[in-house]
C-alpha cells in the first residue's frame, strides 16, 4: 500500500499579488526608516527576515533584526555626550520599565540627576540612577572614564568625587566589562546609505512587477465578468 501525502495549496493570483505587494511594501518602509535614521544619533539599522512561509501568510511571515555594529562616532562640544566605542546600550528608567539606548546625550537636573534627554534616570551597573554627590557649577567638572566611572570635581576638597558607574550591558542585559564609553562624543547610526539604496532596488523591481501582474490580471477579470453579463 501506498499513502501519498502532502499539502494542496490553491488560490487567486489577485491574492497572491496583493500579498506580495504588501510584503514588499513592509520591506521598503524598512529600509526608508534606516534612510530617515542615517543622522539620528544612536539609531541602529534594522535588516528585513523574511520566513520560508511568508509568500503564503503575508506580513506575518515578516520580521526584523538589529544591527548591533557601532555607528559614526563623532566629537562633541558637550561634556556630557558619551559614545559606547563597543556593542552594547545604556540602561535608562521609563515609566514602562527599563529601555536600552545608545544614544548618549544626557544632562543634570539641579539635583545632579543624570538623567537622559526626555527626563529619564540614566541607571548605574547597580541597576540604580546615578546622582552625582554634588552639583557642579560647570558640566566640564563630571568626568567619565573608558569603563563608565563617574567622578565629580569638588571644590571643598579639591578632588575628584566618585559618583558612580554608568551601566552598560548587550543586548541580553549582561554587563559589558570595557564597554570604552567617550566622553565628549556622539554616535551616530550605522546606516550606509549607498547599501540601503541597492538593497532597496530589487525589491521596488518586484513590487512593480507584482503591480502589474495585478493590473493584468484585474483588466482580465473586469472581461470576463462583462462577456458573462452579456451572455
């Protein structure tokens, strides 16, 4: 005896066109929001995946990933600007819980918060926000090491204070041991934009491909449903 088995799968080509314009149409925003992200200071890249099954369920067969490799970095004239020279983000604190950043652009409230440019409590390895001991009359008093050690100058003792340790883990929430934090210094995202418009192309190709496989197929349509009306 034998069973033959398999899967049947059958359906209007006006479907499948529109699936797949779809598709492409998620795919293209994609790459126009890593255009748009080119000067944004922290952005990373997010590279399309799509599934083995997506011609069949759409926009749902469609993901994304991160690119996690460090962006343009760039100097500063502000003291409290830090770049991460390695992989990894800064931990803030949100109403909805605990974000990860790399965009380094931070301030000091008049308490000595470090806080992050939307008011949000930049966190220490500790997991708690960094307040600095005193409250410096200039920002270029906070100084800040390779490891994320930050130091206040007081003036009663002439000294550098320590305030803390600016926390920086991967993408898992692991702490990153050398994460080479610069101080004075941005970075930007790793966005090339030479590659997002070649990598843009062939799928624009196949959207309007699909595009007028549709229109065919709807002008086809719209014939035969006028000979059947006359009939």
């Amino acid at each position: 005896m034998i069973i033959n088995g398999g899967i049947r799968y059958c359906e209007k080509g006006l479907t499948a066109s529109l699936r797949a314009m779809h598709v492409q149409s998620e795919i293209i925003g994609m790459y126009n929001d890593n255009i748009t992200g080119f000067d944004k200071v922290g952005y990373q890249r997010k590279d399309p995946v799509v599934s083995s099954f997506t011609e069949y369920i759409g926009v749902h067969g469609l993901s994304q990933t991160v690119d996690d490799k460090v962006g343009r970095i760039t100097m500063s004239d502000n003291p409290l600007d830090f770049a991460i020279a390695e992989k990894g983000y800064f931990q803030t604190q949100s109403e909805e819980g605990i974000k990860l950043t790399r965009d380094g652009r931070f301030k000091l409230d008049k308490e000595g918060n470090l806080l992050t440019l939307q008011d949000e409590p930049v966190l220490s390895n500790a997991g708690t926000p960094i307040k600095l001991p005193v409250v410096p009359e200039q920002i270029k008093d906070v100084k800040v090491d390779a490891k994320g050690v930050v130091y206040v100058f007081n003036k009663k003792t002439n000294k550098l204070q320590f305030a803390g340790q600016i926390g920086v883990v991967d993408a898992n929430g692991v702490v990153v041991m050398e994460p080479q934090i610069k101080q004075g210094y941005n970075e930007y995202s790793n966005v090339s934009l030479q590659n997002e418009f070649i990598g843009m192309m062939p799928i624009i190709r196949n959207f309007e491909a699909n595009r007028q496989i549709f229109m065919i197929q709807n002008q086809n349509l719209q014939k035969v449903i006028s000979q059947l009306g006359q009939a």
